[in-house]
C-alpha cells in the first residue's frame, strides 16, 4: 500500500509583512514550506508556524495560504510509518525564531564567511524548527536519494530546500 505525501511551499492569502520580508529575501513567490500528508484518511498539513511544530487539516489551511510550489512523493507503508512516528515526535516543539533571525541578517549583510561560526553558536539540532528545516527533515524520511550529511539545516531556506528538490525532480 503506498501514499502520497508532498512538501509544498506557500504563501499566504492576505499579505502579511513576514511573509513578504521572507519572500523578498528568498526572491521567490513563497514564503512557507509545509508537508502535506495523510492522517487517517484526511489530508493534513505539518509545520513549523506560528511558534511550533503543528498539524492541521490541509482544508483549514487552504483558508488562509495558497500552494505555489509540490513536490509529490508516493511512499510506501514502512516510510508512512517513519514518516507519522516523526510527526508525533516533533509535534510541539518551538519554532526557531533565532534561527529565523540569524538567517535574515546574514541575507541581509550578505556576508556568508560568517555561516560557520553562527551556525556553531546557534545550532540546535532538532530541538527548535523553522519550516524548510522541519521539511529537509521529512524530505530525508520519504526521498532515499537525499543526503543532508552536508547540510546545514538550521539555517536550511525555503529556497535552498527548493533548489534540492527541483535538482533531484527536475524544473517543476
């Protein structure tokens, strides 16, 4: 039995100044990237948004976002099962606002030598998110060909997380 799971990236409906700063800054027409997954027969989004990792039905996020970008994965029952159990691990932890704010000032000043030693002082691992990093951490659980060996996914953007997909997919 297989599934389809997809890591999608958003924007949302009303303008919202975030969202806009962080599309800016990507120069690409999104500003989110979520996964899109299914729970008991229903579709549901998991994210890191809004101060924490979080599920919600794909119905009531389509409220207030629009799909701009997907990658489709079709996955099979041991993946579905990886892919739940690191759902329920994560659900609730802290968005990593810090991170979020690192990323922006190093876009901002453009000056990337400077990558490795924030990265050293801020890295957390898997203890805080922001949404491209939670979605690297799942495209790892569902694509085999995937290696963040050499990623750095603190600091892992929306658009780098994009970028690696459209290579192993192909211009979408």
């Amino acid at each position: 039995m297989s599934d389809i799971v997809s890591i999608i990236f958003t924007k949302p409906i009303k303008r919202k100044i975030g969202a806009d700063l962080i599309a800016c800054s990507e120069r690409r027409p999104y500003s989110h990237a979520a996964i899109v997954f299914n729970w008991n027969g229903e579709k549901m989004i998991f994210q890191s948004s809004h101060g924490m990792v979080n599920v919600l039905s794909l119905k009531k996020f389509m409220t207030i976002n629009n799909i701009v970008k997907s990658y489709d994965y079709n996955i099979d029952e041991q993946t579905n099962i990886k892919l739940i159990r690191f759902i329920q691990e994560n659900l609730g932890s802290p968005y990593g606002f810090f991170q979020l704010i690192v990323i922006g000032i190093m876009k901002l000043i453009q000056i990337k030598s400077l990558t490795k030693q924030l990265y050293l002082k801020v890295k957390d691992g898997h203890d805080e998110f922001i949404c491209s990093e939670l979605a690297l951490a799942v495209a790892d659980i569902i694509d085999p060909r995937i290696d963040i060996s050499n990623i750095q996914p603190d600091f892992f953007t929306p658009s780098d997380l994009d970028h690696l997909l459209e290579n192993l997919h192909g211009k979408a």
